[in-house]
C-alpha cells in the first residue's frame, strides 16, 4: 500500500516556519517555554519521521528491512513522546509548587512503556512487522500507542477542568480544550478510520497552532515600544525562580522624569525616545532578559558574570548626552536600582513593592544616582505590602473601623461634632493608622471603597442616633482627593445618604486640597453635593496645597486649621494666626483648631476667635461605644 503523505507534507513545512519564527525571537526563560518548544519539536521530528517511515515502507524490497524498522520503531517513539510533551507542557501551566521530580517521572511511565514495546517490536512484531516482501503490516498492538495518548490528553483534560478557571484566562482554556479534542479526533481517524493517511500530523499542527496563537507566540509577554518583556513576563520569570529557591540579581532604572515627560510630548515621541533607549540597553546587555514595566521602569536579570556597576556606568554615560528624534533633542535622566541577589523575595509583588521602595529611597536621599536594594528597604517593603493587603482584607469584608474624635465648642464647652477616622485593625500588626494606609489605598485605586465604607458607617451612626439628643450637630468625614477627582463620587454619596435615610445637613466632608482637587470634575462633584445640603470644612489649612483662593474659590463653610500651624503660632510674636481666624471669621466661615494639646492652647485658640477645638487635649480618636460614653458625659 502507498501512504498518502498530502497531510504530512502541508503540516511539515508549517511547522517549519512555526519553529524557526519560534526559534528566532528572544523567549522568556521559563520552564513552561522550554516545554512548549520541546513540543512542537517533538511534533515536527514526528511529522519528518512520518514522512521518511511512509516512504520506506511504500516501496517494499528498495530499502533494506534493518531500515525500514529502524524508521519505524523511532516513528512510534515520537509517537509515544508528543502526547507526554503535552502532558509536560500542562504541568508548567499548572504547577504552583515547586517542581517535582518523582511526580513527573511517575508521569513520563506509559510513555516509557510505550517506547520500550516499539524497540523490541523487531523481536516481537508486536505494534508492526514487515513479512517476507519487506510489506509493512499493522500488529496487535499498536493500539497501545492510541491508549496512550488518550491518557495524557484525559489527564491534561483533567487538570484543565479542575484548575484552568482559577489560573488561566478563558482564551487560554479555549485554546487548551482545542489541543485536546484536535488530538483526540485526529487519533480517532488514524487509528479506526484512516491507518493510511496520517491524519495525526496534521491535528497536531492544528492544535498546536491554537496554543501558539493564543498564549504561547514569543510575542505574547512583549511590551510593543521596547521589544522588551512586560511585568506580566516578569510576574511569570521570577514566580518561577522563586519557587525554585533563586533569586537572580537584577538591576534596571527608571526615567527620572517620565511622568512629566509622558505629559509634555506625545506618544510618538516617548515610544520612539523609549525604543532609542532600548536599542542601547541591548547593544549593553545583550545577553540578558531585559523587561520594560511600564512608568518609566526598565529591569534587567544579571547573569553571574555580568557586573552591573560597569553597566551602569555605560548606560550613565549615553544619558549623559540626549536623545534625538526628528531633529528635536530630549534629555532623559536615569536613576538605577541593583540589586545583587541576596533578598529572599517570596514573590513578585513583593519584588516590585521594594524596587518602588528604593525609588522612593533615591528621591529622599537627595537624588542619588543609584539605589542599592538593602535587607532594610526590602523589609520596608513587605510592611508596605503587608499593610496594603490588610486594608484590602478589612475593604472586602466591610471591616474598616470608625473611631471619631470629638470637636468642642470653644463658647459652650460641649461636644459639638466629631471627625470621622478610619481605623483598619490586622490580627498581627494590631491597629494600622490612616498616615500608612490612607496613601496605599490611593495609589491602589481601593480609597473609593474605603471612603464610602466609612461615610456608610457614619451614615449608620446618625440614623441609629438621637443626635439632637447627643447635642451633636454633624459628623466631619474625610474625603479624598483621588475620591473628588473620581466623576462617579459625588453620586455615590448622594446615593449612601438616600440608602440610610440620613438629612444631608448631618455631614461635613472635609477636603485637603491638592492638585486633584482643582479640576473641574472635584469641583463638579463639590457643587454637587453642597447644592444637596452637604456642607464642606477645608481640611489641613496652613500645609501643603492650602491658599487663600482656594479657601473661596468652592463652598467651604469650615476651615480646619492645620496642627503644624496651630503649634508653630500659638505662641509666636507674630499675628498671623489671629489674623487669620479674624479674616476667616470675616468672611463668614468658622474656624477648627486642630491638634489642641494642652490648656493653654485651648485657651489661645479660643481667645482668638476659634468657634472649635479638636485635639488630645479634650480626646483622642475614639472607637464608637467609647466616643458616645464620652459625647455623654461631657455634654450632660
Ligand atoms: P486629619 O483629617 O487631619 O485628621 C486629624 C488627625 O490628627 C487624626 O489622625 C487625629 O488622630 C490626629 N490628631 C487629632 N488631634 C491631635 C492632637 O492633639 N495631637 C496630635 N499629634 N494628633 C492629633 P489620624 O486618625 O491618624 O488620621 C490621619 C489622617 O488620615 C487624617 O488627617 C486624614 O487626612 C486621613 N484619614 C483618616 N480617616 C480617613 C478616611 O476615612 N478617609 C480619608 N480619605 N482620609 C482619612
Ligand atoms: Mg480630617
Ligand atoms: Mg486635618
């Protein structure tokens, strides 16, 4: 009989192309991409080995028998070896412990059987034998190598139902399920249907190419302007060096001016300008894996030999001169970071927490150069992150505490309102402070939850009290910059108030000013509210951003003055304080002393025209069983 070989040659030649496009382009070194070239080249050795073995066994009598099963036997070796690639590919896909080596040697077993049968099939003719015209002929048992290969795709099938959803995206799963239900018809046609086409070259092309296409490309984890690997590339390098006990020195900078630069041109210029910086980086390190995280960030993996002082010292010097493009010149300053390999990182997200921790570093440390990666600022870091992680945990399950410190009336004495403050309580680190949470919860994006989790408390609160009983007028809560900037806030509060029945005038939301708070969708948000029945206290006056035009420029009907300017003028020679609260007075809007600490500051304040008074002198933050004990007492 004649093999029809149509299938295997179209196969052949693209898979061809497959491997050397492959084969061509930098890949991220992670096991899972070993795997996977092992693979396809397992796929493509099967395919050529198809190829020759069908035509020696086409032509019995031109080539000698010792050949003809020589071809063969390595043929069904491949055959038995494609199916455990798979398997083996999956198993990086999926292994979130270390790898283990008696696990895939109990894995490799059908396949070494498989193997073993088809080298002593010559002595056995069992999966095939030639008779005496040197005619090949199907044996018993090359049903084997079918059973086989449905057994790596079952227990790939497995793994993909019970782990796919918690792991891999749906497009990822989607071209998983593709391999394997293309391997299993092409298996099918083969081995009932079709013995003499080879129908399994080319479902393994097809099923190949889904996983190629989908996730596996050398491009997927490329960031487009660099060429460079992304963080996702990074995530997936270092979890798995992690886990294997290693951890690489590395060392990267970043573009000291990257955020404004991003503002000044325009994206064709800051991709061709990061391309520039790129190209040379290569021509540097050219050997390394080199990642481009995004906001200026490039990171590069050192080999042992590799010195990263010297690299440094190249890439300071083309810093030193500009960039060009299109004639125009743009100067980027760098600031590097190194790390030489000795902190144990448990993970990515601690690895990026302590580069941003040592970029910080390096701007206080009056603008160093480079950062070296200390014990000291990685454990800085794990803080950070063990702190974003318990405000994320306290966010999800509606745990943010309110403690509220009372504000006095500097005429009556009495309790007159309190300042909402939130509290995030951790079984381990006890009560973390708003100074350390507040700010991650801003860069995470999760203040919005948080804020609106603490107003909802509040809200709570004054529909669960009497409050003209307390003699309280209102709650201050604090709003936040990112929350003003955000369009959706103002909504959303009107939407807290209606859901708890709580009268507007019950709320003071207190603003500190800074430039999120001067665009027009703050503002928006601001008017919103104020014209609903909301009132607003100027927070934190006297720091920072805080001006006299912003104090009329919206409704501010409080201004709150800040500790640090209460504690510096008190006592000072100088009026300003008292020309200030008159001035304020003036115009109509009352003023809170913040931070009264002892007597005589209670009564400076009030001489000089304070209506409030806030501060540990009366009583610090307190949690609410404790603030209404207290509210009680004092305005009995
Ligand atoms: P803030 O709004 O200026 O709140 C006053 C802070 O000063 C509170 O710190 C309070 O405990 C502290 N304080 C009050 N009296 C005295 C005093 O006499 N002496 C001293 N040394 N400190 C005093 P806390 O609770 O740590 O809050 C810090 C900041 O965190 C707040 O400053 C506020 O900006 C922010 N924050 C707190 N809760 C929230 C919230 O729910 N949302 C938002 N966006 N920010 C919040
Ligand atoms: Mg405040
Ligand atoms: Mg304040």
């Amino acid at each position: 009989m004649v093999w029809n070989l149509q299938y295997d040659l179209s196969a052949w030649f693209v898979f061809l192309i497959l491997i050397a496009y492959y084969a061509s382009k930098r890949n991220l070194p992670i096991q899972r991409n070993y795997a996977f070239f092992t693979l396809m080249m397992s796929s493509f050795m099967l395919d050529t080995v198809d190829i020759i073995a069908s035509y020696v066994a086409s032509f019995p009598g031109r080539f000698p028998t010792q050949l003809n099963y020589a071809v063969n036997v390595i043929y069904y070796m491949v055959l038995a070896e494609v199916p455990f690639s798979f398997s083996f590919f999956c198993s990086f896909l999926f292994s979130r412990q270390r790898a283990n080596n008696a696990r895939y040697f109990i894995q490799a077993i059908p396949m070494f059987a498989c193997i073993i049968t088809a080298i002593l099939t010559p002595w056995t003719k069992y999966v095939f034998y030639l008779d005496i015209q040197g005619v090949f002929h199907y044996g018993p048992g090359r049903i084997i190598f079918f059973y086989e290969t449905m057994f790596y795709l079952a227990a790939c099938l497995y793994e993909v139902i019970m782990n796919g959803r918690q792991m891999l995206m749906v497009a990822h799963l989607f071209s998983l399920y593709t391999y394997i239900v293309v391997t299993a018809i092409g298996y099918v046609i083969q081995f009932f249907f079709q013995p003499y086409a080879q129908v399994v070259s080319l479902a393994a092309l097809i099923s190949t190419l889904a996983v190629f296409l989908t996730f596996q490309g050398p491009d997927y984890y490329r960031e487009r302007r660099t060429g460079f690997f992304d963080a996702r590339g990074l995530q997936l390098t270092v979890t798995e060096d992690y886990r294997r006990g290693l951890h690489r020195p590395f060392s990267g900078f970043i573009f000291e001016n990257y955020g404004a630069l991003k503002n000044a041109y325009t994206e064709e210029i800051v991709t061709a300008l990061l391309r520039q910086v790129a190209t040379y980086v290569r021509t540097i390190a050219p050997k390394n894996t080199t990642f481009y995280l995004r906001n200026g960030v490039f990171l590069g993996l050192l080999g042992s030999k590799d010195d990263a002082i010297v690299m440094r010292d190249q890439l300071n010097e083309r810093f030193q001169h500009p960039f060009v493009y299109r004639g125009n010149e743009y100067t980027l300053r760098p600031r590097f970071f190194y790390d030489p390999g000795l902190i144990p990182y448990e993970s990515y997200e601690e690895l990026r927490a302590t580069v941003w921790a040592a970029i910080s570093k390096a701007r206080e440390d009056n603008n160093a150069l480079s950062v070296l990666i200390t014990e000291q600022i990685y454990e800085k870091a794990r803080q950070t992150f063990a702190i974003e992680r318990a405000t994320i945990e306290a966010i999800v399950h509606n745990a943010v505490e309110v403690y509220y410190q009372p504000i006095i009336s500097a005429e009556t004495g009495k309790v007159v309102s309190a300042e909402a403050l939130a509290r995030v309580c951790d079984r381990q680190m006890g009560i973390i402070m708003p100074d350390d949470f507040i700010p991650i919860a801003e860069r995470n994006g999760s203040i919005s939850r948080l804020g609106e989790q603490v107003f909802a408390k509040v809200c709570e609160f004054v529909k669960n009290h009497d409050m003209e009983a307390l003699g309280l007028d209102y709650i201050e809560v604090n709003l936040s910059p990112i929350q003003c900037a955000r369009s959706n806030t103002a909504q959303r509060y009107l939407d807290i108030l209606k859901e708890y029945e709580v009268d507007p005038s019950y709320i003071n939301l207190e603003i500190t000013e800074t430039e999120n708070t001067q665009g027009e969708v703050a503002r928006n948000n601001i008017l919103r509210l104020s014209s609903r029945g909301v009132d607003f206290s100027l927070d934190d006056y006297g720091t920072g951003y805080s001006n006299m035009v912003n104090t009329i420029r919206l409704p501010y009907s409080i201004i709150k003055l800040d500790r640090s300017l209460v504690n510096e003028y008190y006592c000072s020679d100088s009026n300003i304080l008292l020309h200030l609260i008159n001035h304020f007075n003036n115009s109509g809007k009352q003023v809170v002393a913040e931070g009264i600490e002892t007597e005589e500051m209670r009564d400076a304040l009030a001489q000089m025209g304070c209506s409030y008074l806030q501060g540990f002198f009366y009583s610090p933050p307190l949690p609410q069983a404790a603030f209404l004990r207290y509210v009680e007492e004092q305005n009995k």
